[in-house]
C-alpha cells in the first residue's frame, strides 16, 4: 500500500527530527501496517534526494506523441483534403510513420482535434 502524503510528511519528520528508523516507525505506529522493505526505500529516497516526492521523468515516457510526430500527422491527414478518393487509413498512416494505430488516432483526436475524422467514426 502506497504511503498517503500526511504518512510522508510524519514519516519525514520523525526520521530527520527524532532518528526513528523503518523498525521505530512500525512499532509507533502498527495500525498503519508499513512494511520495513517500504520504509526503508522511502528513508533512502529522503536521505539521497532530501525528499519523498518522485524524480521529475520517473514516470513511463511518452514517445508516440511528440512534436514531431504530431507534426507528421497532421501533414499526412491535411495533404488528403481537397483530392477525392486518395484518403490513407489511420492504419496506413501508423505503418508509415511506425507508432501504433491507437497513437495515431489519438493525436488526431486530442491533438489535432480534427472533427471531420470524428464524424467518420460516429
């Protein structure tokens, strides 16, 4: 179970103010039911960084909607208008550009926001 934020902040304090350790922690407070492997990873965390909150880009990257990509896209989608029965499929367009359909279809929708393809699919 993640720790809550009003767990970090205690946790903090009581770590940097009065020394208590994972095992100090768990018998202060055993209603919380914290684990010592978890404790002990946030003490790491606050003794190297100085704080409990997560490292900017720690998260899962994004790499089908970028700039370029949208770009990409939006080039591939707007050199159709205009010119009857030459389309490319959301599919076609994924094959080209080598992301994946469903990033295809977002950056169009979020990105582009494009309403002519939306009334397609309705």
């Amino acid at each position: 179970m993640p720790f809550s934020e009003e767990d970090k902040v205690l946790i903090k304090n009581l770590n940097l103010y009065k020394g208590y350790g994972p095992r100090r922690l768990m018998t202060e407070f055993p209603e919380k039911n914290w684990k010592k492997g978890a404790l002990e990873k946030l003490l790491r965390k606050l003794r190297d960084t100085g704080s409990t909150n997560r490292r900017y880009g720690s998260g899962r990257p994004k790499h089908a909607r970028t700039e370029e990509n949208v770009t990409s896209v939006e080039e591939l989608v707007q050199s159709q208008e205009g010119q009857p029965q030459t389309h490319r499929s959301t599919r076609q367009i994924a094959r080209e550009m080598r992301i994946s359909q469903s990033s295809v279809v977002r950056i169009i929708h979020r990105d582009l926001d494009l309403k002519c393809l939306k009334r397609r699919r309705a």
